[in-house]
C-alpha cells in the first residue's frame, strides 16, 4: 500500500510473489492504492470543479444538445457527491486504519513485537470492519 512492488512486500512477509498477487487481487489492492492517494474533500471539490466547468461551457454554447444534457451530468454529479458524504464514516476510517498502518511501519524497524504475523492480523481485522460497514451502509 506505500508503494512497494509486490515483490518486495512478498520477500518481506516471506510468501511467493504469486501468492502475494492473489492476495492483491483478491483485496482489490489497487483501489486501496488509488483511495488512499485522494482524499474525500480533494474528490468533492475535483466533482465542484467539473460543475463549474459544465455550467461555463453550456454559457459558452449554443449547442442545443450540450444545453438538453446539462441538467442529467449535474444531477448524476450532484448525486455522486451526495453518495461520498454518506459514506463518509467508511472513507474516514479507512484513512485512520491507513495512518495506523504507517505507524505500525514505522514502529516496526525497532519494536520486536511488531511482527509480519501481527501485521496481518491487524489487516485482516480493519479489512473485516470495513467489509462490515459497508455491508451495514448498503444494507441499512
């Protein structure tokens, strides 16, 4: 997730690189990789941006067909922006369980107790509460 190849995260947790690819794929690793590296606020305010953009273009146009479609991209944006504030309890804690991964990084290179097995005890439990918000969440 901090950017290692998959091969060095292998060597490190001393597992084959094919076995650390299905873990990868299977834990949709590459979306983790892709959210922790934007933020909730940087998303909404990229989705305000394509707004404004959309309203000034339609202002500049007289295309009737960019005019009829203004108002179905504002409510699928409006909609979009309204479905992240409601996962918001779910975004903020996969940023704490990010910043707490990093921690437990960093107090790895000189604490003796923070073993790869520990590691991937921790991981599999924030990944099994994340699973469980969003099941909640969509479900409820």
């Amino acid at each position: 997730m901090n950017g290692d190849s998959q091969k060095n995260i292998a060597e490190k947790v001393g597992v084959s690189a094919q076995t650390l690819g299905k873990w990868a794929e299977a834990g949709d690793w590459a979306k983790k990789r892709a959210a922790q590296n934007i933020t909730r606020p940087e998303l909404v305010n990229k989705l305000l941006m394509t707004i404004n953009t959309l309203i000034e273009q339609v202002n500049e146009s007289e295309d009737p067909n960019l005019i009829a479609g203004l108002g179905d991209k504002l409510s699928k944006l409006s909609t979009t922006i309204e479905k992240l504030d409601k996962k918001s309890s779910v975004v903020d804690a996969i940023e704490v369980f990010m910043a707490f991964a990093r921690w437990l990084q960093y107090r790895a290179t000189f604490d003796d107790e923070i073993t790869p097995e520990l590691l991937k005890a921790v991981n599999k439990y924030q990944d099994l509460y994340i699973s469980e918000l969003i099941s909640k969440k969509v479900g409820g």
